[in-house]
C-alpha cells in the first residue's frame, strides 16, 4: 500500500478508463490536489456519534469481493507475493478473478438494493515493486480510492482493509519485520486517505491474523501478544497521520476473524489515542455449523445464538461494536449437501433472514461476502433474484427503525 512514500496523488482523476461492465460506466470523480477526495457529502459524523451509534448507522453492507483482493500468487517475488498480470494495470487484477470493472453505476445500484456500507477488500501487493521498500503502487491506490470516492458520495460507509497480503507478509517474514512492514504499509495508506471524510473506515488486516512462517513454533500465549502486536502497529501508524485520520473509526481484526479466539480474554484492543473509535471485526456467525453440514438444523440456530453471546459479552455489553465483515449470502445457503433432512430451515432465504435478524438483533454489522455475479448481479445491477432484493431492503428498514 505504499505510494512512494506519503506522495499525496492526483491520480485518481487520471485513471478516466471507459469501463466494460455491462451496466454502463461512470465519470471518475474529482481528486484533490494533496490526496483528499472532493466530495458533496457533508462530513456525517461531524456531530461526533459513538462507537455504538456509528455501528448502527452503518446498516447493512455487501463486501466487493475478488475484486481489488484478486492476484495470482507468487511467493518468489517476496516483497507482493503476486505475480505480475498482462499490461500490469489495476485491471489487470481488478478483473483476473472474474469480476466485472467496477462502476459507479454498480455502487449507486448498492445504495439503491438498500446497503449502506460497502467493504473493498484489497491485495495491496498488486503491482507493487521488488525493491524490498514495500511501496504500494500509486495507479493501484489511486484505482481503490475512486471507487471508494464513488462510495462516499452515496453516502455510504466505504471499508478498506487489507486482504490476503497480510497472510503473504505474516507467513514469509519474521514477527519483528512483519511489524516493520505493517508499519510502512499502512502509514501509506492512513497518509493518502487522511483527509477523506469520516465515513471511510479502515480494516487492519482480513483472516490471516495470527498466522507464522511455519517454522516458528509459538505458545498459544505468544501467539495471542502477537496479534496484539499487529493490531497495535496497525493503530498506531494510522493515528500518526493525523488529520481525520486521527479521530477515524478502525476496526480491530480478530484473530483469525474467528469468534471463540477473539473472545478469548488474552485477545485484547490496543491502546488508542481517540476515544471510543475501535471495533472488532469477526466473521460468519454460524461457520462451524457451515462446515459441518447442519445448515438450517435447530443446532445451526442455537450455536449462531451463542456465537453472538460471546460477542455481546465480551465487546457489545462494554460498549465496543461487533462488525461481521464477512456474513453468509443466500446463495452460499443454497448449498444442498449442507442442509440434512429435517432441517428447520431448508430455504436458503429463510436462512439468510434467520441469521440477519440474529446479527441485527444484537445490534452488530452485517456486511454480506458476495463475489462478481454470484448474488448481487454487478453485470446487470440487480439481485439475481428479486426476493432476496425485497429481503436485504426488510433488513436495512429494520435497522433503520431501530435507531430512528
């Protein structure tokens, strides 16, 4: 994510591409001279909501999954860990996985299915030299900061993490320079996002958190002071930055994104120099019961249930907000050889609205993993069944009606 270090870009503006998604392109949205989106949005959070009334207002959220997260692994090129793909364009990655070129057609159709809050996963080691300084590249960056402007001026919650190249960093180098990199990296990201507006969100890293090259043999306890560790570099390096970013809202990564270790007391949230600006993130509620093929069986209700009340204990009860960043879409329901006979539940809708209503109910935030055209049709806009669009507009209102 380093752009040659801390350079302020106006690349954003510059990337005018015509875009071949089947649901017709958009303009590209003016980039300020020192790095800060311009927006028509009026700062949101200028007001100062809480920690808890922020998570509330995020709503219900999509994640742009294999999108800015695609690459094609390469682990002899240590510093991206990807392999250089055609013309070695941000579309070039944007696209490898199957993706369409995002729009801001797709993003406004986002707002409109009723999301408020978009995650943009990305592999930061994109297109980003083997020179062993870790700089982000300036087109990619610039290419995540136009569709997250495209976010903002919706006004939507835009989410940006980094995905699966902190598992390539975490698993290739050593705890002490794995640090040093977390640090560079996001000190580059935090400097170039600074000045965007308070509805931007920063994600320390995805489900890789806590994973070592394998030939570093940890305790359980070490384990734990070293993803403690990551998650206080990650802080500390976007607080240093200052400007917005020194009030922004960030969001902890559990470790693993796995609810009983994120629980666990010996996982702890850095200290931070803004009050009351953290969440935790986890992800999928019901996994374990996913994997074991009891999906819509009263034992899948009752262990998402218990799942949540860890969560609530352990964070919700003491003010800090619980974000699913990943959550299960109906389409991944709609998995046959996971639903036994007999199962309470063995509509793939009515699952999906049984675990939203659960993770609603506890006040968490809900962001849906969806890919190209698995579930929400990026191609053609819509959902792919105007059923689950109906279902996803009840949840937004639910949330809604409950802060109102």
């Amino acid at each position: 994510m380093k752009i040659s270090k801390f350079i302020a870009l106006a690349l954003a503006a510059a990337l005018s591409v015509t875009y071949a998604s089947s649901c017709a392109a958009g303009e590209n949205p003016p980039q300020s001279q020192d790095g800060a989106s311009v927006s028509a949005t009026d700062d949101a959070l200028e007001t100062r909501m809480s920690a808890m009334e922020i998570a509330q207002d995020m709503g219900i959220g999509i994640n742009l999954g294999n999108t800015f997260d695609a690459y094609y692994e390469d682990k002899q090129r240590t510093s991206s860990g990807a392999q250089i793909i055609g013309d070695n364009t941000p579309t070039n990655y944007e696209t490898c996985w199957g993706s369409v070129q995002t729009t801001k057609e797709i993003i406004d159709a986002f707002k409109d299915a009723g999301f408020n809050t978009i995650r943009i996963p990305v592999y930061w080691g994109n297109m980003m030299e083997e020179d062993g300084t870790y700089t982000i590249s300036e087109d990619y960056i610039a290419r995540v900061a136009e569709v997250a402007q495209w976010v903002l001026d919706d006004e939507m919650y835009c989410v940006i993490n980094m995905h699966h190249y902190d598992g390539h960093i975490l698993t290739v180098l050593e705890p002490d320079e794995a640090l040093e990199v977390v640090d560079t990296l996001w000190t580059q990201i935090a400097e170039y996002f600074k000045d965007y507006p308070d509805k931007l969100v920063l994600e320390g890293f995805n489900e890789s958190l806590g994973s070592t090259p394998s030939y570093i043999l940890y305790t359980e306890d070490e384990l734990f002071e070293y993803v403690n560790e990551l998650n206080s570099t990650f802080v500390n390096a976007v607080r240093s930055t200052g400007s917005e970013n020194a009030d922004r809202m960030l969001i902890i990564s559990g470790y693993n994104t796995n609810i009983d270790k994120t629980t666990d007391p010996r996982f702890t949230l850095p200290a931070d120099t803004a009050d009351d600006r953290l969440m935790v993130s986890v992800h999928y509620v019901d996994n374990a019961m996913y994997w074991s093929n009891q999906l819509g069986t009263q034992q899948w209700y009752d262990y998402s249930i218990s799942q949540c009340e860890l969560l609530k204990s352990a964070f919700s009860d003491k003010g800090i907000p619980v974000f699913i960043g990943e959550c299960t879409s109906v389409k991944s329901y709609n998995s046959p050889d996971r639903i036994p006979s007999g199962a309470v539940y063995s509509d793939p809708l009515k699952m999906f609205k049984t675990e939203m209503d659960i993770i609603t109910d506890y006040g968490f935030v809900p962001v849906v993993w969806d890919t190209a055209n698995d579930w929400f049709n990026r191609s053609e806009c819509r959902f792919n069944s105007a059923e689950d669009g109906d279902a996803v507009k009840d949840i937004a209102q639910k949330i809604s009606d409950r802060i109102a």
